[in-house]
C-alpha cells in the first residue's frame, strides 16, 4: 500500500473523497504480501464489509529484456547556444552522415540537447559528432546512461541519487552540501548573547 496513509482515519478520509454530493466514485487500492496487518485493521474497521479481489501473479521471465528501441544522447548545448532541432538533424544526417530514420525525438533545453538515435547509429553519431560543428561550434556529447543505485550525482559530488532536500530542511546540515566541512559539522554552535 505504497503511498497510501498508514492512519486509518486518514485512509478512510482519502477513499471519501472519491465520491462527493451524492454520487458513485471507485477506489483501488493494490496491496501485497507485506501490506496484511493495514489491510486487516481496515477491513475489520471502517471497512468491514468491503471487498478485495487476489489478482493473478505476473509469471517472472528469466529472458532478458529486449534492446531499447532508441539511445539517447546528449549534446552540451541548447536554447542558449540558439541550437534549434533543425541545426541537430543537419549535423546529424549531413556531417556525420546518418540516415534520417536513426534520428528520432529532439528535446532541446537551455543547456542541453537529448537526442534519441537508432543503437546502431550512436558510435557514428559520437564519433562524427567529436569533429562536426554545429553552428560555426564544435559541442561535446556523450551517451546518456541510467542511474545505479548508489550513484552520486554529478551537480552535487557527495550527494547520493535520490536524496532530496525537505521543505524547510537546513541545506548546511546534508551532506555533500557548501558548509558541512564547517564549524556545524564539528558540533559548534554559536553562543547566544
């Protein structure tokens, strides 16, 4: 019951919101194995009498998954650069000398540009890409990859994946964070007068 209230009152108040002013709402909650003491307390409370239905297992497969469809890369210039879809497909297909269906989706950000390329077509792309110029420039680009567990983010080299600051959360007191190798991480506080 991931993301589900853990305070029953809470829960119930949740579910109440699917139907207002008289009319019929739905609610699904999908459960497992773990979620049994919750499910129980709610069924044996101010749901008595509601009903669950087991759904099937999903079979596992011990085939691999099959090859992404696309890569993506992504070019160390944007909308900043004045870098257009158009500048990108032009490099790619007439300087480095893709076909045109190895290219596919174009998303250009302030910074960065993230193209979606034909796998086959993405050792070219980066090669041809290294000494072709987009716009009278050269641009840096490499193969996007997905994160690991336990990676460090490259904005903050201490920080784990994942980790995020809360509302009101001193930023000083995070690791990997301006300030922790200062006087708050030995302890020192400052006096009040």
């Amino acid at each position: 019951m991931a993301g589900q209230p853990r305070a029953v009152a809470d829960y119930v108040h949740r579910i109440g919101r699917t139907a207002r002013a008289g009319r019929d709402g739905l609610a699904v909650s999908l459960t497992g194995p773990s979620d049994g003491p919750r499910l129980a307390a709610l069924t044996a409370g101010p749901l008595a009498g509601v009903g669950t239905t087991p759904i099937a297992s999903v079979p596992t497969s011990s085939a691999a998954p099959a090859p992404a469809e696309t890569v993506t890369i992504a070019i160390l210039g944007g909308r900043h650069d004045r870098l257009r879809p158009g500048d990108i497909v032009g490099a790619l297909t007439g300087d480095v000398g893709l076909a045109g269906e190895d290219v596919g989706a174009i998303a250009v950000l302030d910074r960065v540009t993230y193209v979606a390329l034909a796998p086959a077509s993405v050792g070219p792309a980066l090669a041809g890409l290294a000494r072709a110029q987009i716009k009278k420039r050269r641009y840096r680009a490499h193969r996007v990859e997905a994160p690991r567990a336990g990676d460090v983010r490259r904005d903050e080299p201490n920080r784990p994946a994942g980790a995020t600051l809360g509302r009101g959360a001193d930023p000083a007191a995070v690791p990997g964070r301006l300030g922790v190798d200062g006087p708050r991480a030995a302890g020192w506080r400052r006096r009040s007068r």
